[in-house]
C-alpha cells in the first residue's frame, strides 16, 4: 500500500477512531478481558504533517491518551455554559484540542522541566515528561510505575485493575525496548502466564489508514506478555481520570 500525501490533521475528530474494538471481538478462548472504555484518536508518525519519524513516538502516544481525555471532558463538561469548574478553566487555557508536538514542547520548557532550546528540537520525551504534561494541560494527576527487567509479569494485576477502575488508556516505554507504545487492553487466559496486552503502537507512517488496515498490519494487536524485551524495564504511565 502506498503511503498518502502528508495533510495537517489537528482536530482527533480527523483521525480513526477507538482502532483496538475489533480486536475484543476476536476470539480468545477462556480468557477474562479488561480494556479502555471512552473514545480516542489514534495519533501517529506524520498524522498531522510533522515529520517525526525517529523520535515522535512518545509525543504520538501522549496525544491518543489526550485524545481520550478531550473527548472524556467533552462528555462530562457541565451543560450550563455559565458554569464551568476548575478543570475546564485550565483545560479551555492551555487547549481546546489535542496538543500538537510543538505546543507540548512549550508546555515542557514552561513548567521549567525542559530548556528553552528544547523548542523545535526532535529530543524524546518518556513517561514522565507525558505524566507531567497530562497534569499540566488538563490537570489529570497519573501514576507512573517502574517495572524492572523481566519483572513485566508482576504488574499485571495492577494494569487490570486499572482498566477496572479508570478505564484510559496506559502509556509504555522503556530503555532496551525504547519505542513508545500504549496499553489498551489485557487479557488473561486460563493457562498459567497466558497473558496479553493490547498494544497500540504509533510507529505507522501510513496517512488515512482504517482500523482494518491497521488491525491487519499489527499496528494495533494482542502481544503476548512473553513477547516482550526480558532485558528492558519498562516505565508505565497511569492516568487517573474515571470513564
């Protein structure tokens, strides 16, 4: 499949949408399933006409799990426009959309986690640079948890209750397994250690792809807990927003 022309997306309303829903419909037998509840944009290299290819993949992740909150708040904002709370006068400050990478960029260097040469520049940002600008930009507190190498398995009840309780989605990333990605689900299956995760991962380069082309090509899949990087940690960011 060849790749489209790069256009500016920045409203989430452009993109595809809660891409992993097919995936809870496949069949794996014998297994309890908690996932992501709410709405998202699946945000990914040059969906809006940057080039971040190499070193947007945290920024991309970040986005989606914004997505989810913009279109949590969408829902839930008070009916009376005369009305509004705390949280819809940050969040109406900072944005009324999903930030773009610049505009995270400045919200970094503004809360004076990141030098003002951090502006324009193509530096990663991990787990904990997304948990401060979730807070910042729509005061939404999160937890990060550090998981040490091989010790992945440990943290899966966390990850299920997490679902249970919050329903957003989980952002992932680590040292020797460094690519950003996102936890949208979890299944555990009868068999001892059967365990999955829905991982939704922003590396694609493909412009105006559907969730079928994407499910196709495991741009979003069921991975196996063992399919993981034994020799990496992994950072995990939690947000803690109910759906």
């Amino acid at each position: 499949m060849s790749m489209s022309p790069v256009k500016s997306t920045k409203f989430p309303d452009e993109l595809p949408h809660d891409i992993h829903r097919d995936l809870l419909n496949e069949s794996l037998e014998n297994c309890k399933v908690e996932a992501v509840k709410g709405t998202y944009a699946y945000y990914h290299y040059l969906c809006d006409g940057v080039d971040d290819r190499g070193w947007g993949c945290g920024y991309r992740t970040l986005q989606t799990m914004c997505s989810w909150i913009h279109y949590h708040k969408q829902k839930n904002r008070t009916k009376s426009k005369n009305e509004t709370t705390n949280n819809d006068k940050i969040y109406d400050k900072i944005t009324g959309h999903v930030p773009s990478i610049s505009e995270v960029q400045h919200a970094l260097v503004s809360m004076g986690d990141k030098e003002h040469s951090f502006m324009g520049s193509k530096e990663w940002i991990g787990s904990f640079e997304i948990s401060i600008c979730i807070d910042y930009v729509y005061d939404v507190p999160c937890r990060i948890v550090h998981v040490p190498q091989g010790q992945l398995v440990n943290h899966i009840q966390s990850i299920n209750e997490h679902f249970q309780k919050y329903g957003s989605p989980i952002m992932m990333g680590g040292d020797n397994d460094n690519s950003s990605k996102g936890i949208f689900g979890i299944a555990r299956c009868n068999q001892e250690n059967c365990i999955y995760l829905i991982i939704i991962d922003p590396h694609c380069t493909f412009i105006d792809s559907d969730p079928n082309f994407l499910v196709k090509n495991k741009w979003v899949d069921w991975r196996r807990i063992d399919d993981f990087d034994n020799y990496s940690f992994y950072n995990l960011c939690f947000p803690l927003l109910s759906s």
